[in-house]
C-alpha cells in the first residue's frame, strides 16, 4: 500500500499559518482475481453388458411379439403373452421375496425402480418366449404353468460360485421342456406360425432380419458367438453322423436350420448368460454337448429334441461345475 503526502498551507482566521500536513490517500484494494476451480468431468458410469444385452433382448422380443399377433400371424390368442407377462412379473417377485426372506437378505428388486425394471427383464423374456413358442391350442394353463416353472428353476437349481448362488438351468427353455412333458396334448408353434400371413420376399426377409439382429446382440453384448458357431456346426456335424451311420435323410436332417424357431432358439435362448459358460473353451465345448445330444434324442425317435438337448447340456454342465467345486478348482 503507498501513502502520498501532498503539502497545503491553511490559513487561519487568526492569521497563524499552519504547517504543512501530510494527507493520505484513500486505500485502493487491488481487485481479488478468483481462481477458477478445474472443471471435473463428470464420471461417466460404464454400464453393465449383461443388463444392455437383456434390455436389447426384452426389446426385440416384445417387438417381435407385436408384429407376430398383428401382422405376421400367430397362432395364439393375443391375450396369451399379456398374461404370460403378468404372471411372470408376479412370481418371479414373489419366488425373489421368499427366497430374500429364506437368506436374510435384500431382495435384488429393491432399490426404486431402476431396480425392478433390471430385475424383471429376465422375467419378461421368458414370458414372452413361453407365449410364442408354445401352442396350448385355447387354454391358456400351459402357458402359465411353463411360465412359473422357468422362473422357479432359478431358484430349486443352483449353485455357489464365487460365493453367489447362481442358477444352472436355462430358465424359459426349462420352463417349456416340463411342459412339453406334464401336458402331452401341448406341443410347438408350427414352422409356418411365424410367416403365416406374409408372402414372396418378407417371408424370408423377416427371418434374415431376425437372424442379423440376434447375431449383432449376441457378438457385441453377450459374446457368444464361439457358443453359436459350435452350436451349428455341431448341429451339421450330427446331421452328417446320422445321414451316413443311421442311413437318415441329410435334407430331413438339416431343414430344421432353416425355420424361424431355431433362428430364435440359436439367438436368443441358448446364448442365455446366466447358464452358459463365459470361457470361449466353455462355449465351444457346451455348442458341441447341445448339438450331440440333440442328435442322440432325434435317433431314438424323442420329439422337441431341442429343448430337451439345452436342459440336459446345463445339468452336466452343472455336474460338472459341482466336481471342480469339491475338488477346489472352483470358488465356492
């Protein structure tokens, strides 16, 4: 700070001169310069894949759902996946209560709505699957019994991994397999149900779609394609076996790749995340396994061969998950 002295000289009505005085100027305080805070960027939350995957999944299905009853030609009534959807909400809240209340824990649902919405997206594929790949003909039982068997599955079949109980079976598919079983009059959608009202070019068209869009999802999200790839390969591979060892047709054998139904069930049933393995190995060898299987049930004459080839893959899947875990290679 600098202080000025200017000289004045006062006179005074006595005529007394007074000295000069020093007077002060006024204090300027120097303008504060505030230093700007840095700039944080905002923390940007990477997000799960396996949550973008069933969200792209639960997408898709619902879509394909909506255009099946309206404009390709689904053979249920269109009341079918709504209550399927209701009823899968609702046991697959409640089978989490009591398996939250059994464990003392906090029920995965909980935690506003975000949460609810993450955890019925399994929930809401299933549903929907069960409602188009089943046909109970009028009665809507078969549907709902399929519905809450698949999502009772994940909690009467698991095992502790890494210290979490996870299940083994794939839900929807094991939901439809007991029902092909307990009701003997209930079988699949016939071939024809998914193009049944389309003609020339969207007739295969609209499979193309569905098999580019599953392909996308599964090699971008889920990250099975080593799981595809054996999976089909398998499937020609025992196509073959038959043809030259049981003397089987090699066109009967491989028209089933040719539906809408094993589109679906390549793309978007047997990638299931949550009862497949996630090592490339894993997949190749569980790809293999289905399709095997798959071959063995179809030489002895056992129908639905691919829903019941997918269930007995995950239980010696889990089998053997459950010796590596005695013998200590497998976190418990």
């Amino acid at each position: 700070m600098t202080t000025e002295a200017t000289k004045s000289t006062q006179v005074h009505p006595n005529g007394i001169t007074a000295l000069p005085t020093a007077q002060t100027a006024p204090e300027t305080a120097a303008p504060a310069v505030a230093e700007a805070a840095p700039e944080v960027a905002p923390v940007k939350r990477k997000r799960d894949p396996r949550v973008l995957a069933l969200q792209r999944f639960a997408m898709s299905i619902s879509a394909f759902t909506i255009l099946g009853h309206v404009f390709f030609g689904f053979e249920q009534a269109p009341i079918t996946p709504i209550v399927c959807l209701l009823v899968g909400y609702a046991s697959a809240i409640g089978f989490e209560t009591l398996d939250a209340w059994a464990y003392e824990r906090q029920p995965e649902y909980a935690g506003g709505a975000r949460a609810l919405g993450v955890f019925l997206l399994p929930a809401h594929i299933g549903a929907l699957a069960c409602a188009m790949l089943l046909y109970g003909n009028s009665s809507l039982w078969p549907y709902l019994f399929a519905v809450v068997v698949g999502n009772a599955s994940k909690y009467v079949v698991r095992l502790r991994i890494k210290g979490r109980l996870r299940h083994v079976l794939n839900p929807s598919n094991t939901g439809i397999a007991v029902t092909l079983v307990v009701f003997d009059w209930v079988g699949i959608s016939p071939p024809y149900h998914f193009t049944n009202w389309l003609h020339g070019t969207l007739s295969w068209l609209i499979p193309l779609g569905i098999l580019m869009l599953g392909t996308m999802l599964n090699a971008g999200l889920t990250k099975k394609i080593p799981l595809i790839a054996a999976w089909v390969g398998g499937f020609v591979l025992q196509a073959l076996v038959r043809w030259l060892v049981l003397d089987h047709a090699l066109v009967g054998a491989l028209l089933p790749m040719t539906g809408v139904a094993f589109i679906l069930f390549t793309n978007y049933m047997i990638t299931d995340p949550g009862s497949t393995p996630t090592a490339r190995r894993g997949q190749v060898v569980f790809g293999l396994t289905a399709a095997a299987i798959y071959g063995v049930l179809v030489s002895l004459g056992i129908v639905f061969g691919l829903f019941f080839a997918l269930v007995i893959t995950c239980l010696l899947r889990g089998g053997v998950l459950l010796v590596a875990r005695a013998r200590g290679r497998v976190p418990a």
